[in-house]
C-alpha cells in the first residue's frame, strides 16, 4: 500500500467514486430532515479564481457535516449565464455569446470538480437556457396580469455609444462599464416590476430573518428608506401648477429660502425664464453625465442654476427662488426639496456658494446662532424661533403641530415617502431572456400566449458593439402576427436585466426537470426556504432584496409557500494579496517576481497594497497552479483556515505550505500506525496517557461540532484537530490500549472529512472501512469521556490570585487547605504572615485570607 501522500492519485480516485455512485444526489422523497444549502451561483467567466474556491468550500464544508449528521442535504450548482460580459467577448473574440457562455460552463464545470464540491450535479441548468426562460416569461406574463409588472417613461442610465440601458452597477465613474464612454441620462419606455407594492412587508419582515447579519439588514432598510413626513405644496409665482415637496422635517418650514428641483423634473419647462434657458440647458446636459450615486455622495460638489422662477413659501408668504440642483434626484421623494440652509448641511453648503439667504428658525438650548457666524448647519434639536405662533415649541413637537396646520389649511399633508423605486428590468440587449410582448397598431400592447413561449433568441446575430441591440435590427425576429386581431406586430426588442434571472433561480433548483409549470409546488414546498446562503457582501442590496420581492410574489401567483427565501445568510470575506509593480513593466503577477525582483527586467518591484485579487493588478493566484502543486485538499484547507470565513483572507504562500505539510503530518499519523491498529479490539486499560488522549478526543469532537454548527469557526475547529493530532503525536508509542489510538485517529479523519474530503476518504479506506465516510457520520460524543478525576482550582491570597493547585475531584476541605499552603508561590505570599481562614469554593477556587 503507497505509504506516500500523492494528492492528484487521491483526489482524481474520489471524485470518480462519487460521481459513479451520485453520492451527493438528492430527492424529497426522504424521511430524513432536510437541509437546503446553497451559494450564489458564479457567471461563467471561463476560469475559477481564489474567490470562487474560498466560497465554494465554505458551503461545501456545511453541506458535507450536515449529511454526516444524518440531513438530506440540497447542495446544487448552476450558471448564472446571460449578460453583458458574453457580449463584450462576441464582440472581442468574434463568436456568438451562446457559443463562449457554455464552452465557458464547461471549463469551469471541470474545474469546480477538481475541488471536490459535493453538488448534486443532476440539477444543474444555465439561466440562458430555453426551458427557463420560458417560465420565466411566464412568470412575467403572470405577473402582468395581476398588475406587478408595467410600462412607463424613466429615466434610466444611457451609453449612446451602446446604445443600452445600464444598471447603477454597470457605470463605473460616470462611464459605461463596456466600452468606457460617458452615460448620460435619458428618458425612455422602460418595463418595471413593482417591488414598492412590497415595501412595508420587506421592511418588516426583515426584523423576523434573525440568521442575516445585521449590517446586510441595515442597508436593505437604508435602501426601502420608509420615511414619515409631510407633504407641502408650494405654489409656482405666476403660475397655476405648484411644486410639491416631501419633507421629514415641517418643523423647519419657516426656515425654507429657496427650493432645489432635480434637472429632470417635469415642471422644468414652466419654471425657467426666457433669460435663463441657455444657462439651464448647459446645466442639464452637465448633470445628465453624472454618475447617480455621485449625486447622492457627501462629497460631491453642490452646483446648481437659478431657474429665473419663484415659489411661496406657504407659511411665511414670502417669495423663494426656484434652483436647480445636482444633488437633487427624481427617484428620491417628489424631485423637489424646500431648501432650509441653517439646518441642513447640502442646503448651507449651497447657500453659501450661491450667496443665498439663511434663516435660523431652531435654536440649541444654551447657544444664541446668528446666520452670519455659523460654520455649518445646525441638525439637532432646540426650540423654535422666527417662527410665527410655533414659536417656543420643541422642535420635535412642531413637527406634528405644523403638518396638522398644513393638513387643515389645504396647504400640505402627512405622508409616508419610501426611497425604493419600482424595478426596471428592461436592457437593450441581446443576451438576455426576451420580453414576452407584442406591439400591434390596433390592440396595443399585447402579451406572447402562453402555447407561444418561449420566445427565443434568433442565433443569426451579429453582435459589433454598435448601434444598439441586434434584436432592435432583427427583422424576422422582430416581425409577427398579432396574437389578438392577426394583423401584422412587431416583438419587444428589450430583454430582462438579469438580475430577474437570479431572483428564482434557488425556486427552479428544486424542481429543475420539471416541465408543466415553473415550479412544481411540492418539491419546492419541501425544500424551500434555502437554509443556509452564502455570498459576498456586494450582493447585499440589489440580488438579496430582489430575490426576497420575487419569493413574495411568487408566494402570491400560489407557485410557493414561503414569505422569505434564506432563513440563514453568511457573506464570507474577500481573498486578498499585496499587489507588486516594477517601475519597467508595471503590475506584475507573482510568478513574475524572484527575491524581490522582477524576472523580466532585474528591477527591484515596488510593493503595493493587500488588497483583494484582480487581474489588473495581477495580484492573483491560478487555483489550477495551486491544486495541481499542493493538491484541492490543500487548496480548501488554506482558504478555510487563513481566516474567519466572514473576514478577508489574505494570501500567505507560507501558509499554504503550512497546510499541506500538516495533510502529511495526518497521512503519516495513520500509516505509521497502521500494524498496530489493524485487528486489535481489546479496550485496554484507560489510564494515564490512554486516558488523556481519549479526554482529548472526545473534547475535540465537541468543540468541532459547536464550531462549525450554525457558527462556522472553521478556522478555530481545525485548530483544534491540529491539537488532537499533536497528542497523537506525543503518546502513540506508549500507549497501553491500540483501540483508544484508533478512535483517537479515525476521530481526525471523521472531523477533517467536510474540510478535506479526498484525503479523509483514502485514509478511512485504509483504516479498514469501505464504501464511503458518510455512511458512519458525524462522530458523537461521550459525555463520561469528558470527566476528569482531577481539576485545576485558582488559589488566592486577600484575593488576588497567587498560583494554581490540581486536586482531585471531591476532595473534602482540608485537602484543599493543604494542597493551597504548600503550593510554592502562595507560600512566598503568606510567609511570616498569620492565616485567619481559608475559604474554598467548590470546583472554583481556594482564598487564603492572612494578616500581616
């Protein structure tokens, strides 16, 4: 038998060990409890990264222990397939987005196995394939039906270059993400679901998912924004129509000096002066080229233009400028803001610049401001001032006392505001699920029937990068009959973002053959909601929030029974690197640099920061490189011991040495002792060195357990195996009893097996067990093991702890007494000193009180 640990022969044998006997295959008809875990499915790029490998093997640890614990474990895989990415290589590359999005599926499938994942692989489907994009039209069609998906004009993110819709994430410094050019911001026909129907229930029932981390909770809360307040109407000098505000603070209305208005108000073309239209225009155009999170940021310079208009302040009657500001948008409140420069730091900031007038109306108990001598604005509490007959009031008490005037007076109301906007899901593009509508002259809009679905993308396209989408010139794709009247139609041309695709997808795992409905509802009843989730913070808001709005409605089209799709997330770290750069050739990968030199030229490298791997930086490592010189065992070990599975990990070549010299050190502690396990049942004598070691053990299985266990300690739980294998180490010559090393051994190879499965099931096979570690499971503890017939008590002296004494379990008091005055240290304490009693706490500690 090789006694030689060879990673590559082990890892290739068990791999084709589960894939021949669908060890990780599953279905619900099962009497076992079931267990749902699942990470977010990756884009198929072509090639794995460290990132992929760290949080796969983070599930893959928890799906492994639970099926060891006797759970019917989910643990399935896909592709999150459809996007802009495989439209930027059509273009690089000269190839059809289908054709490199599954050659890329196949690539990372393989590579995804060389890391011994345990996915139930019959499950796996791409969301570019037909089949789900025909229930996902057909869940759009159903959803348009009961009025949760809709037309209208928006605003939205434009590449004119492109010629697409972009979401937030894909303008990066106010340029689009693909080809680097300006966005601008454009009105256009646009698809929406209507998530904001949603908002009260997924703001609330966020307080019941007790398994999220609080931060993710706090910015999807951020994100829905429910604010209370007031709505004011301001009417426009010389005009009939009036600018409406929301405002969380009426108590500052007599403060109000001028109103801000976002450029793309539709009330624009009333308020501005014949005089002032150059100047408006040329500010308009500056802003539609801004990025619309840069215009919500702190530290974004406030610009703005006078309109030439003025409104009325409705409780003071004076006349306030009408501005247009950059810091103003039209998806927050109304797209108006009644500016209060003294209490409002955007607003003072703005006055300041724009020499604009500044009344305090809420003064701070104890503080006298005067406009012209405050550095910023005043945002606390204090009491009301030029404030008519609301003068006096606590600020917090106005709030309620002005709404009610204003409701009363026909001048405002209170209102509930919600920062949330409905989703726009359409996108300019071609590789993505069409959306199933037909435009004809006489019916209108009308939806594809559902005998029609899917409609399907046309192969013959030619993706060039201009022009827009290819489907928008596709005449035959574009060309149909209507399905109401049979006069000649035209297709929608736009496809769904893609975040649709990854708001159900968790849904269709369960059910992915299924070939009547979307979802067939009693598997998906069964394992639904997915268990544990795991993915990178990044997703926190757009994927996370979506994809609780999409279980809510699909909970109401009756195709499921939950209210919420993850009861437990786990948004794991980053793996990061020091970036290194050679002053010649730039960012250079680590294999490019020897002794702290660049290979290419000889130049000393400059070191930059750790930060988390890209290949921009070149700060990256090939998990291909990486398994096939250490082995995947190797690979998981280090990505699971480095770091808490929550914080960022930092790459460590020594580290990862250290992990596989320890996979050695466990291979050895088995072979070295295989003669002397093999065919010895006797118990032997539990003493001494037999005893602690199998204290020992029974120890480590329990702290594993309650570490990994819903905590995922993983790193302190392989810390504590390394401890068992030390005094493996240290006792198995000596031991009296082979059959307590056994359990001791097979206990390392059981606890490590979620981590390292490869190794783990070629060392349990050679410690005489066949067919596979899971059909032992998880190793349980011996409550008695743990008993000890000695404890270490605290001795102390006036009550500051002087030594440490171990007696035996029981002793009676006086033993206590003698065994704490003869300890060497306590002695030199109380020498020359007189004890006036010695108090003992059972199981806790000895107090000698003296006096000098």
């Amino acid at each position: 038998m090789e006694r030689l640990y060879i990673p590559g022969e082990i890892e290739e044998k068990w791999q084709g060990f589960w894939e021949k006997n669908e060890s990780f295959k599953v279905d619900e008809l099962n009497d076992k409890q079931k267990y749902y875990l699942l990470e977010m499915f990756p884009y198929p790029s072509g090639r794995i990264h460290m990132g992929h490998v760290r949080n796969y093997a983070i599930g893959d640890v928890v799906a492994r222990f639970k099926r060891l614990q006797g759970f019917n474990v989910l643990h399935p895989m896909g592709w999150d397939a459809f996007g802009m990415p495989a439209e930027n290589a059509a273009i690089e590359h000269g190839t059809h987005p289908g054709k490199w999005t599954y050659e890329n599926i196949e690539s990372m499938r393989v590579q995804l196995k060389r890391i011994g994942l345990s996915y139930d692989w019959s499950r796996e489907f791409a969301t570019c394939d037909v089949e789900y994009s025909r229930w996902e039209q057909l869940i759009f069609l159903r959803m348009l039906e009961k009025g949760l998906a809709y037309k209208k004009t928006s605003n939205v993110n434009w590449c004119n270059d492109c010629q697409t819709v972009l979401a937030n994430e894909q303008v990066e410094d106010g340029c689009c993400w693909r080809c680097s050019n300006q966005v601008t911001q454009k009105e256009l026909d646009q698809w929406f679901f209507r998530i904001t129907k949603y908002a009260d229930e997924l703001l609330n029932e966020s307080e019941n998912l007790t398994g999220w981390p609080e931060k993710v909770l706090a910015m999807q809360r951020h994100w829905i924004g429910k604010s209370y307040g007031c709505e004011i109407d301001f009417a426009i000098k010389g005009a009939t129509q009036k600018i409406k505000v929301f405002t969380t603070r009426p108590d500052t209305l007599f403060g109000a000096t001028f109103m801000s208005l976002a450029p793309e108000h539709p009330l624009v073309n009333v308020l501005v002066g014949v005089g002032q239209k150059g100047e408006v225009d040329a500010f308009i155009e500056e802003v539609s080229r801004q990025d619309k999170l840069d215009r919500t940021s702190g530290e974004l310079e406030k610009k703005g233009v006078f309109t030439g208009s003025y409104c009325i302040n409705p409780l003071t009657g004076k006349e306030i400028p009408v501005f247009l500001a950059n810091f103003v948008l039209m998806d927050y409140g109304t797209g108006a803001v009644m500016a209060v420069p003294a209490h409002d730091q955007r607003d003072f900031e703005f006055a300041r610049k724009y020499n604009l007038p500044i009344q305090v109306v809420i003064q701070p108990e104890g503080q006298l401001l005067q406009p012209d001598t405050m550095s910023e604005a005043m945002t606390g509490v204090g009491t009301l001032i030029n404030s008519g007959d609301f003068d006096g009031l606590a600020n917090a008490d106005a709030k309620e006392k002005i709404a009610s005037f204003l409701d009363d007076n026909k001048q405002g109301r209170k209102s509930i505001n919600y920062r949330l906007r409905d989703w726009g899901v359409s996108r300019q593009r071609y590789w993505g699920t069409p959306i199933p509508i037909i435009y004809c002259d006489a019916c209108g809009t009308v939806p594809v029937p559902e005998k029609d679905l899917p409609v399907k993308l046309p192969m013959d396209v030619q993706i060039t990068g201009e022009g827009g989408s290819p489907l928008a010139r596709h005449k035959s794709f574009l060309a149909v009959d209507c399905p109401c009247c049979g006069a000649p139609a035209r297709r929608e041309s736009d496809t769904f973002d893609t975040f649709v695709e990854s708001s159900w997808y968790f849904a269709r795992y369960a059910c992915p053959q299924y070939d009547k409905s979307p979802l067939d509802s009693a598997a998906v009843n069964y394992w639904l909601p997915v268990d544990q989730y795991i993915g990178g913070i990044e997703h926190a808001v757009m994927h996370l929030l979506y994809a609780r709005f999409f279980t809510k409605v699909l909970r109401d089209l009756g195709m499921v029974k939950v209210n919420e799709p993850f009861t437990n997330l786990l948004t794991q770290g980053m793996v990061c690197m020091e970036s290194q750069r050679c002053a010649e050739h730039g960012w250079l990968y680590p294999e490019q640099v020897s002794e702290g030199a660049c290979t290419l030229c000889g130049k000393l490298v400059e070191l930059g920061r750790t930060e988390k791997m890209s290949k921009s930086k070149k700060n990256v490592v090939d998990p291909n490189e990486l398994i096939a010189r250490y082995g995947a065992d190797t690979a998981r070990l280090f990505s699971l011991f480095a770091a808490p599975p929550e914080k960022d990990l930092e790459w460590n070549e020594q580290g990862v040495e250290g992990c596989y010299r320890f996979l050695g050190r466990v291979w050895r502690s088995v072979h070295d002792n295989l003669d002397l396990l093999a065919g010895n049942d006797e118990s032997g004598e539990l003493t001494g060195i037999t005893s602690d070691l199998r204290r020992k053990t029974h120890q480590t299985i329990k702290k594993v357990t309650e570490d990994v266990d819903g905590r995922f300690h993983f790193n302190t739980a392989i810390s504590s195996v390394m401890e068992l294998v030390n005094a493996i180490y240290a006792c198995d010559k000596k031991l009296e009893a082979p059959p307590i090393l056994r359990e001791a051994i097979e206990s390392v190879v059981r606890l490590l097996s979620p981590f390292v499965p490869h190794i783990c099931e070629e060392l349990w096979e050679r410690l005489g067990h066949s067919g596979g570690i899971e059909k032992f499971g998880w190793p349980s503890v011996d409550a008695a093991a743990l008993m000890t017939n000695e404890l270490e008590l605290v001795v102390q002296v006036n009550g500051k702890v002087r030594g440490k004494v171990i007696v035996a379990v029981g002793a009676e008091n006086a033993a206590l007494e003698r065994a704490a005055l003869s300890e060497p240290n306590v002695a030199r304490f109380i020498e020359g000193q007189q004890v006036r009693k010695v108090i003992c706490v059972p199981g806790r500690l000895i107090n000698i009180v003296v006096s000098g």
